[in-house]
C-alpha cells in the first residue's frame, strides 16, 4: 500500500519519560483502569443481552457502545502497558502502526455516530413516547447500528492511507504511546498542510455531523421536560437522558480538544494527555456512568448477582 513513498519501516514509540519507578506507578495505575474497563464494560454487554428488563433501544446501543470501549482501549492500552515495561524506546511495525492507527480512528468513528444516534433515540422516547416501539423498532436499530460500524470504517481508509503516503525521512521516532497521527504527521519531510486541512474538515464532519442531531434532540428534550408539571415527572424523564448526556459532554469534549484544530502537529504533551482521555479515562468511566445513573441497570445487575449466588450455594 506504501509503495516507495516512506522510507521508515518501523517506528519507535516515546512513551513517558521519568524515573523508573514512576512507569511502574503508571503501569500499575493504567493495568487497573484497563482491567476495571474490560470488567465494566462486559458486565453491561452480558446483562443486556441476558436480562428481558433490558431489551429495548436504549440498551441494545449500550451494548455496542460498551464493546466500541472495549475495543478502542485494547487497541491502545496493552502496547502501552508493555512500553512501560521497557528500559528504552518500544520498537512498532509499520504494518501494526498502520492497523493501530486505523482502528483506533475506525472504532472512535463509529462511536461518534452512535452516540448520535442514541441522541435521536432519547429524543423519540420522551418527546415521542407513544409512538417510540414503532419508530425505533428491531429493524431501525440493526440498520443504525450496521450503519454506524460500516461508516467508521469506510470513513478512516482514506485519512489513514493518506498519512502513509507521506515520507518519513526525518525520524522515526513518534513522541508518543501509540502511533498518533498528529505525530506521525511532525516526522514527514513532505508540506503536509494540504493533508491537514483534510483531515481537519473530515474531523469537523464526524464530530459536528453527529453533534449537531445530539444539541438539536437534546433542545427538543429539555423543552419537552420544562412542560412536565410534576417535579417527579420531571425528574424521571431527565434520568433517563442523563448518563448518555453525561457520556456525551466526557467523549466530545476530549476529542473535540484532540482532532478538531487545523493545526494537527499539536505539542506532543498535550496529545498525550488528551488521548489518555480518549484510550483509558472515558472508557474506564463509562461503565460507571451508565450503571450509577440507570436504575434499571442496577437492578439487573442485583438480580443476577442474586441468581448467581443462590447458584452458588445449591
């Protein structure tokens, strides 16, 4: 796919630099946060696919969203972990850079157009509701499911192909944990502004293309929950919204820092940081945020903790 255009074969990642026994602090922090995720995050997957209470729209795109999380922090977390490990630099493929890089984009994508689309959900449920079983039926959720997954990875082939086109004679040595595009694109010894103002308009596309019918739905439901009387009413019809809002506001406000900026060889600190926002700290609270804040989903989770103990003890 390279051709003869990059003449850099692998790559070194930088990683964190300090003291020894800083990495074996952050290590130990990073194992904990990736294990509580992959824990958090397929507890939901398994309980909305065993429990009857949670078939409904709401929770079939948790599922997704929850296995989306899973996913984007495996890409990231493990190669991480191990360069912690490591006295020196962590030697990458260009091959793996290539798949890194993609899925990492690919899944982050499809994330983005499913939260859209869980927006658009809760808006048909509270300002919509007698109408809600037929307009968001199976069929609707499948198709804005396999739509969502089909355009993440559709979307990410050419900005990925793009940036690999590029020659990498300067160095190769990315300043970062995983192969960031933004650094990738510091190493080429091509005028890169032409491909980073591309890559900018496709960020500005996926970000606001699904922010847009997030803040449009979400006006729609905050005047419908001003009309309520009751403040119960009122209260209710907000806690169904409120862990998907609050996810928003977290996965947004992260990337829109990280990818929307025309400038993509952003400092490298600063990438470091918000993509550690993006592969490790929205992941880890995810799990947190939607089974806190659901009482349908603790519920669940009491139920089979029940079931599994009265298992245990027959």
């Amino acid at each position: 796919m390279l051709g003869n255009h990059s003449s850099a074969t692998e790559f070194y990642l930088l990683g964190f630099s300090g003291s020894r026994e800083l990495r074996h602090i952050l290590f130990a922090t990073f194992f904990f946060f990736y294990l509580v995720t992959l824990m958090g995050n397929t507890v939901i997957i398994v309980i909305v696919c065993l429990d009857k209470h949670l078939q409904s729209p709401m929770y079939f795109f948790l599922g997704h969203l929850s296995a989306l999380e899973i996913l984007v922090t495996t890409i990231i977390v493990p190669e991480m972990l191990w360069g912690l490990l490591l006295p020196g630099m962590q030697t990458i493929s260009l091959a793996a850079c290539v798949a890194q890089l993609f899925l990492y984009l690919a899944l982050g994508t499809t994330e983005f157009a499913l939260l859209g689309a869980m927006a658009v959900d809760r808006y048909v449920a509270v300002c919509n509701p007698l109408r809600y079983n037929v307009i968001m039926n199976s069929c609707t959720c499948n198709f804005v499911v396999i739509v969502s997954w089909l355009f993440g990875f559709l979307f990410q082939i050419w900005p990925v192909y793009a940036t690999f086109q590029l020659s990498y004679c300067k160095s190769n040595v990315v300043d970062n944990f995983f192969c960031d595009r933004g650094q990738l694109l510091k190493l080429s010894c091509n005028n890169t502004l032409f491909t980073e103002f591309i890559l900018f308009l496709m960020a500005v596309f996926v970000l606001f293309g699904s922010l847009i019918p997030t803040i449009v739905s979400y006006t729609y439901i905050i005047s419908t929950i001003l009309k309520i009387p009751s403040a119960s009413g009122r209260r209710k019809a907000f806690s169904t919204c409120a862990s998907h809002f609050t996810c928003v506001v977290i996965g947004y406000g992260s990337c829109l820092f990280l990818y929307v900026k025309p400038k993509q060889t952003q400092a490298a600190d600063y990438n470091r940081v918000v993509s550690l926002m993006v592969s490790v700290v929205t992941p880890f609270l995810n799990p947190f945020i939607f089974t806190l804040r659901n009482d349908k989903v603790i519920e669940a989770l009491r139920d089979r903790v029940k079931q599994c103990c009265h298992q245990f003890r027959n």
